[in-house]
C-alpha cells in the first residue's frame, strides 16, 4: 500500500456537539474510510480536564486528537509541522479564530499545502479577508453566500462549494405511528397531543433564544394555545453567552409547561429522537454560516420556520419550493469590530415571526408532513452523506496531487512580483 495522506486539521474537537465539531468529524471519518489518509486533529473549543492525545476507535494511529486550549498556538503548529510532517494543514471556522495561523503562513506553506473550510454569515462582501482568503491554497464553502463571497473577494484563490451533509440513515423520519409511540415514550403526558416547536442551538446571542421566547408567547396569545402548543429548547437557559431564559419564562408568566428545556448533552445518534418527536423545528438567528440542526431537522422529514439569512436560506427553498416557512428580515443592521468591521445582521419582525408559527400551526399535521418530506427529499438531493464523503476524498486527494508537499511541494512561490509607477 502506498503512503498515507498525513492531514492535520485544526478546529473544535471532533467530538464536540457544536455544528464545527461534528462537520470536522464528518470529514475527518470520511478520509480514514477511504483509508487513503491519517490524520492528527488539535480539538479546541472546549474545557479540557486532560490534555492527553488519545487515538479514536476505530482508527487507532491514524486517527488521533490532542486537546488544546482555543485552536492551538504558532509553536504548537511550528513544532507539528516538523515534528509530524503532515501533507496538508486542513482548518475550519470563521476567520478571526486564524489570524495568528496565517500569520505564519510563509513558514507553512512552502513545506504543506493550506486547506481552509470557510464559514461565513452575510453580506457586504468583506473586502478586509482577502489578505486571509490568498493566504491558502485552497478554500472549500459551506454555503452558497460564502462561495459568491469567496469568489468576489479573491476570485485568485481556488475555491470549492461543498456544503455541510447529514447522514440520512441516522437522521430518517418515523411513521406517525412510531412518532405517536415515541412521543408517549418520552413525554410527559400532558403534552402528547401538543404541537410542539423545537429550538436547537447554543443560547447566544445572535441566536435570538430571547427574542424567540417573548414572541413564542404572543403567538400562543393570538392564537389561544397555551394547553396545546409547547416550545423544546434544546439549549442551557443560564448560558453566560446567553440570556436568562428560566427568568424570561417566569417574567411572561409561562408556567403551564409552554417552554420546557432540554439540558443534558446528547449524543449525535440519539438527536434524531428530538426530530422525530416534534413537529417543526425553528431558528431564527441573525446571522448563521449554515444551521445544522435545521438541515437535521429536514432529514427526519420536519419542516423548519427559518431566517432568511446566510446558509438557512438555502436549505428552506429550492427555486419556488418550500420546505417550512421562510422568514425574510425587515432590517439589515450593520455591526462590526475591530476584527470584522462590517457585517449584516438580519433582523427579523415580531409579526412576522409570529405569523410563521401560526401558518406552520394552521397547515395542520398532514401539509406539515408533506413539506417535511419535501425537505427530506431536498436534503438527501444537495446534501447527502455519500456525496459529501466522496467528494472530500477526491478533492484532497487532488490538493494532494497537485500541491505536493515536503520534497514534492509545488506550486507554491513565495516571492511576488509589483510594478512600481
């Protein structure tokens, strides 16, 4: 057998639940199942109480993960890159988490190519990444939005649009038989009969779990459901990213189970239960790169209520088709920082939120179900695992191919050539 592809990728931990950690396992598996690669992973992201690398069944020595604090530091790179002698340095999320990355960049990249899979929310176009987007060799998108981004700002830089996928054998719809019998199952039976909203992200604030919550009560108000429609937050109400969810509740007077909270981190094989027991899933953030739990959500035949922003937008519409009720923004707020001095924030309107839920509510189980399993069909079209495993391998092979590294690196030339008026 010929020698492995050595990747080392950088990201949050692999086995992390966030929407960046479960991607970067996806792509980290789909390498080592076509037993071309190994891989050396630094998980960051997260508190580590051990920062022991371990190896990960069933890959052993070719796959193995070193926890580090936030996503590691130059000497930590510096000494892999010597010390392991990787073929490509693969890394994932938005840009500001890499700044101190690329800027070691002439030492990396004449010894291994730059594989960057890039997240980002909105519009305008950021003209202050382009430094960042021609310091790799390669960009890979997860949306639509961010190829066109990509392809704006530094149309130079090779890049490739391969979106996140869901397994859709794991993530697959029950029958309204089963559903009833995992909802009595695992539900108090107050709720059974319900219609029931799930919300499933990180209580921060760009998620807008606030917001939701007060408009989750002016459309039980409108529309006289506090005994018979529930919203599942699948969250930590007292995130200090976040706001105090238990005291919102409380303060609206929402005391007959209309919220009720999902604390305890579950595995990924077991969030398709969440799917399979609600009727709908929403997320109405102001700004997301893709929204990973509405493409779940979809997978198991679920419709959504979604933003119309960044990565959302593309899994609720294919041309005129719905797969849920879109939410379109009213505003779009320019924020910044001194790293990102300037993006859109989609705002959305109460009304219109409210609106969704009632539509959603009123199309009853039958056209929820059809637009549900219209969404499937949409997801197991444009974002199916078997595509997205394949196309991985045959494009870092390619990068492989075509790059080189070490001895055989080519294309890579760190002197540059300016006229001078």
């Amino acid at each position: 057998m010929s020698k492995k592809i050595k990747v080392l990728t950088i990201g949050d931990h692999p086995m992390s639940p966030s929407g960046v950690g479960t991607q970067t396992r996806y792509v980290c598996e789909a390498l080592l199942k076509s037993e071309k690669f190994s891989i050396l992973s630094l998980g960051g992201a997260i508190k580590h109480t051990d920062y022991t690398p371990v190896a990960i069944d069933p890959w052993g020595q070719d796959w193995r993960i070193i926890p580090v604090n936030g996503y590691g530091s130059q000497e930590m790179i510096r000494s892999l890159i010597r010390n392991e002698k990787p073929d490509i340095l693969w890394f994932m999320t938005d840009p500001r988490f890499y700044e101190w990355l690329w800027a070691i960049e002439n030492e990396i990249r004449p010894l291994c190519p730059m594989v960057y899979y890039h997240v980002w929310d909105n519009y305008p176009y950021p003209m202050f990444n382009k430094r960042f987007y021609e310091s790799n060799d390669h960009i890979f998108t997860i949306s639509q939005l961010t190829d066109d981004v990509v392809k704006t700002v530094s149309p130079d830089t090779p890049s490739t649009y391969l979106p996140h996928a869901v397994d859709g054998e794991l993530f697959k719809p029950l029958s309204n038989e089963d559903r009833r019998t995992l909802r009595e199952q695992s539900m108090d039976p107050r709720d059974l009969d319900k219609f029931v909203v799930f919300w499933n992200n990180r209580n921060a604030r760009r998620k807008q779990s606030g917001s939701l919550v007060f408009w989750w009560k002016e459309f039980l108000d409108k529309n006289d459901l506090h005994d018979k429609a529930q919203l599942l937050m699948h969250t930590d109400p007292k995130d200090v990213h976040g706001q105090d969810l238990e005291h919102i509740i409380e303060s609206l007077g929402m005391t007959n189970r209309e919220v009720v909270f999902s604390t305890q981190k579950v595995p990924t094989e077991n969030m398709p239960i969440f799917y399979n027991l609600v009727d709908a899933t929403i997320n109405i953030a102001d700004a997301e790169g893709f929204g990973l739990s509405t493409l779940e959500s979809l997978s198991c035949g679920r419709p959504i209520i979604a933003n119309m922003t960044g990565g959302l937008q593309e899994q609720i519409m294919s041309g005129t088709e719905q797969f849920g009720i879109p939410v379109f923004p009213t505003s779009k707020a320019i924020i910044g920082s001194q790293q990102v001095p300037y993006i859109f924030e989609d705002r959305l309107n109460k009304d219109h939120v409210v609106s969704a839920l009632s539509n959603l509510y009123h199309l009853g189980q039958e056209e929820r179900d059809k637009m549900g399993m219209a969404g499937r069909e949409h997801v197991l079209k444009n974002y199916n695992f078997v595509d997205f495993e394949k196309r991985w391998v045959e494009e870092m092979v390619k990068i492989h191919e075509t790059h080189g590294s070490w001895e055989t690196r080519k294309g890579y030339n760190t002197i540059t050539f300016k006229e001078i008026v």
